[in-house]
C-alpha cells in the first residue's frame, strides 16, 4: 500500500510539473512574440515618417538594422528599397497579404513559416500619405525550437523537481500508512487484503462486535424509554436530519389520528397538511416552530425544535399537544411541552453522539465500558425526567387522581428522613426531624413527594457542615411542615419564580447536582392539590426555609 501511495504521489507530481513548465514555456512564447510585434509596429510608424520627411535618403543613412529587414514599395508594387537584396532583383510585391491589406485598410500583417518548421518570420505593412508601403519584418523562433534551445535547463530544473517530489511523496506515503502499521490488536483476524491494511480491518472487526453490543443495550433503553413516554398525554416524535422517524410514543398515532407509524418513515406522510409541513420544514433548517393543527375537529399545537450537534442540524424533535379542551391552559400547556423537548434534546444528543462513535469505530476497546456507562447515565436522565413529568401531567388532573386516605404525615417526614440519610452523610449535611403525630386527609404518594423533594432540594443545594431540619407540628387545625438548611440561598428577586416548571435559579449548578427542575413545581401542585399553601423565606448564602400549611381535615371529608 505504501508503495501505491508513493507511485500515486509521484506520478501526479511529475505530470503537474510537466503541465506547468509546458505552460510556463507558453505564455513566456505568447509574451515575447506580442512584444516583438509591438517594438516593430513602433518601428514602421518611426521610419515611415523619416521616409516622408527625407525620402530614400533617411534609408540608406538608417542602414540595414541587426534583426529586421526594411522595404519600401511603391503604390504599383514595385519595390523601391530593400536592407537586405537588390531592388532591381526583387519581383513585385502587390500579391503580398500584408501589402494588399495595407493598400486597402492602412496596415496590414503577415505571417509566413519556413522550411525548417522551426522559424517563422512576421511581416508588417503601414501605408504612407503618398500611397507607398513600408514594410518591415522579423525571423521568430518557433515554440518547437524555443523548447529544443531550453531543454537542457528545462531537463536540470525537472531533474531537481523531480527529486523533491520523490522525497515529499515517500515521505506523504510513510506518513499515511505508519499510524495504520502500528495499530495492535489483542484478538487479530485474518482478511485478504493489502499487509499495511490488515491490523485496521482486524480493529474494525473486534470494534464492529462491541458496537452491536452496544446498539443492543441502546435499544433495549430506547424500548424503556418508549415505554415512559407512551403514558405521556402529548405526542413524542423523535426525527433525524433527514425527516425520518426515530422514535415516537403513542400520543402520536392517537392525536395525528393514525392506527401505524413505523421508525424510519419520513415525517410528511404521517400528515400532509401544510401548516404540518410548514414546522417541520423550519425546525429541520435549525429553525424552532409552533404551529396550530386542525386533526378532525381536534385541535393539537404543534412544537418542533431543531437539536444541534457540533454546530450542525442532527434532527428534530416534534411534540403535539392536544389543545381542544380547557383552552383557558393553553399557554401553560404550550410552554410546558416547549420546555419538555428542550430538556429532552440534550441527553438525546449525547446518545446520538456517543453512539455515532461508537459505530464509526473511533473508540479503543478498554474504552467501550467508559462510552457504555455515559449512555447509560444519559438514559437514566431521561427517565428521571420523564417521570417528573408523569407526576405532574397527574397532578394537573386533580378529580381524576388517586382517591385520597387518612394518611399519617409523621411517619412520611420519618420515613423520608430515613431515605435521605445516605445522600445527607454524602454531602456531610445534619438531617435532623421533629414530627407531632398528625393525621391528614390527602393522596400519601403526592405527600410523599412532597416532603422528599423539599429535603432532597434542602440536601443537595446545601454546604459541608451544613444541617437540614424538618419539623411537623398542628397549628389551628392545619399541619404546618418546615424544612430549613443552611445551604446558598435564595436571591430575592428569583424567588417568586422557583416553582416553576423547569426553572433553576443556577443552570449549571442544577445540572451539576443532577436537578430536573421539576420539583418544587411538583410541591405547589401537591400543596395546591391538598388546598394548602407553600411560601419560603429565604437569604443568600445562609439558608432556605420552606412553609407549608395544609388543613388537616379538607372540605371533601365527610365527618
């Protein structure tokens, strides 16, 4: 193979060289002819004003000049002058091109090759005011003997060349195949092709049966992941950059009104309408695009976002809402599922991008495990976010929810304390919890939740050394629950907007401690859900503390 690339190298070189000195050799031709020709029109245009002002006498006081040959003919043809024979001995020249179109335009020129084919010589004719013709000519070399006069520069300068070009082409074709000859593979394969290729195919090889493992284990999560969002109200269509379906939930077949859609069908002939087409077409230009969708007296927004990878357009996300009931949410539920495809689209990424390498088999084998594990945590991500989402789409219906229970809120403040106390000691934050026996009237697993977010939120967003502090006690018929840390803080001006969905006073702090952003949002609903109300107090670097008051017996309890 080396040898290949050298031959391949060298011979292109040469043939550039040939190219290139051929045409340097022209141009240089064109350009000494076109300067000779000029130097000797000036030359007529010089001596024909000496012949009107002097007549033969300027002539034969000029002389005959090194390189050029005069004559001077008369209006008939006859030949008055000449630098080089006799003019008695010359025939008439009116038959001669160059003079015939000087009789009839005022100038005229001529060309006439030798017998030798390698000289030409280049005529030039200027009428005068008396109606006589000076004539004026020169031999030129030919390209063929300008080249033969040249050959031995132009054979040294090749040589030098050529020498050069065989070093750089060695040296390109050692530098191409030296990182494919030192690849070493722990389990070799034998394939017929070139030696140099053989380690790489044997890499490939070994890498191809890693990547189908992994592809496996991708689908397998892409099966769990379609799971979770087959529960989802909205439609999930997952696309590449061409417009074919990745992925999709079963929202989509339900709101589009379709009984099949199958992974790598093009996303138009699931709904031909324009304004469908419209969004679609935005989001996979990079563009992001809402569209209101009229399905068979349904009415559905449609949200498509573009997600990006490495500055390029790798797909779109497209997610429909139904939005034919409690229009007075429609902005709510349009924000929501905006924000829900934006979360989805970095984690989704990830996937993509470690996979792709992983297929394109630019990953070491040692490393796999390593990508595997990235995967993995991307996907727990995204179930973690999904159910997040679950809960609250379930919140939203409140009449359609679980049936509430006398539940007993001391032993869900005791058993969450007991949960949390390894993540506690991870950080090296207290967890401390004072809980008065109270029954309340309410759904234990939004409860649950509520309390587990509040002392999850309290722990992560916490300082080393820090305490965390739960207490439950009854204060005029109502269960007053308080949990208090000493972490960050809160600023003031972004505490009215902590509840809401997806936002996170410090992204990248969030993200760092692995926050959906969903779970303060999660406690409203559940405090909103138990008529209660929740409020903090809060200073920046010092600490949080959160209030919730929730009557402990709700007007739904018969007595």
């Amino acid at each position: 193979m080396t040898n290949r690339i050298f031959r391949s190298i060298f011979i292109v070189a040469l043939a550039v060289m040939f190219c290139v000195s051929a045409l340097i050799m022209g141009v240089m031709y064109n350009f000494s002819s076109e300067e000779k020709r000029n130097e000797l029109r000036r030359e007529a245009a010089y001596i024909a004003s000496g012949i009107e002002m002097q007549g033969i006498e300027y002539l034969e006081q000029v002389g005959p000049l090194d390189d050029t040959r005069m004559t001077w003919i008369a209006a008939d043809g006859a030949v008055l002058y000449d630098s080089v024979a006799e003019e008695d001995e010359m025939e008439n020249h009116a038959d001669r091109e160059e003079v015939q179109e000087a009789f009839r335009t005022g100038t005229g020129e001529g060309e006439r090759h030798s017998a030798t084919l390698s000289e030409k010589t280049w005529y030039y004719a200027l009428r005068m005011e008396d109606g006589s013709v000076v004539r004026l000519s020169i031999e030129t070399v030919g390209i063929l003997a300008l080249f033969y006069q040249a050959i031995s520069p132009l054979v040294l300068m090749l040589v030098v060349m050529g020498g050069f070009s065989m070093l750089l082409a060695f040296q390109t074709a050692k530098n191409i195949t030296n990182p494919i000859n030192e690849i070493d593979l722990e389990y070799p394969e034998k394939a017929v092709v070139y030696d140099e290729l053989t380690p790489l195919l044997r890499r490939i090889a070994v890498q191809n049966k890693e990547i189908h493992h992994q592809m496996a284990e991708l689908k397998r999560r892409k099966e769990e992941f379609d799971t979770i969002t087959s529960n989802m109200q909205e439609g999930l269509l997952v696309l590449d950059a061409e417009g074919d379906v990745l992925s999709y939930n079963e929202g989509v077949k339900r709101l589009l009104g379709l009984s099949k859609v199958e992974e790598g069908q093009n996303v138009f002939q699931l709904n031909r309408s324009e304004t469908f087409r419209h969004g679609v077409e935005a989001a996979l230009k990079g563009e992001h695009q809402e569209e209101k969708l009229e399905l068979g007296g349904k009415v559905c927004e449609l949200f498509a976002n573009p997600v990006f990878r490495d500055g390029e357009n790798a797909g779109v996300i497209l997610v429909l809402f139904d939005a034919t009931e409690k229009e007075g949410r429609e902005k709510l539920r349009r924000e929501f599922t905006a924000n829900v495809s934006h979360e989805l689209k970095t984690p989704l990424t990830s996937i993509s991008g470690f996979a792709e390498i992983m297929k394109s088999g630019m990953v070491r084998p040692e490393d796999m495990g390593n990508f595997a594990g990235k995967i993995y945590d991307e996907a727990q991500r995204l179930i973690a976010l999904i159910q997040d989402i679950i809960k609250l789409s379930k919140l939203d219906e409140k009449d359609s929810f679980i049936e509430k229970e006398w539940v007993e809120l001391d032993a869900i403040v005791l058993e969450v304390k007991e949960r949390l106390q390894s993540a506690a000691e991870k950080k090296e934050v207290r967890l401390m919890a004072n809980a008065a026996p109270l029954r309340l009237w309410g759904v234990k697993p939004v409860l649950m939740e509520m309390v587990y977010n509040l002392c999850d939120n309290a722990i992560r967003y916490n300082r080393p050394e820090g305490e965390v502090r739960m207490t439950l006690r009854e204060e005029n018929g109502n269960a007053v629950l308080e949990v208090a840390d000493t972490g960050i803080g809160i600023a003031q001006e972004e505490q009215e907007r902590i509840f809401e969905r997806f936002y996170r006073v410090d992204g990248s702090r969030s993200a760092e401690n692995g926050g959906t952003g969903l779970g303060l949002s999660i406690v409203k609903h559940g405090v909103a859900l138990h008529n209660g109300k929740v409020t903090l107090k809060s200073t920046l670097g010092e600490g949080t503390t959160m209030h919730i008051c929730m009557p402990l017996i709700q007007p739904d309890v018969e007595i």
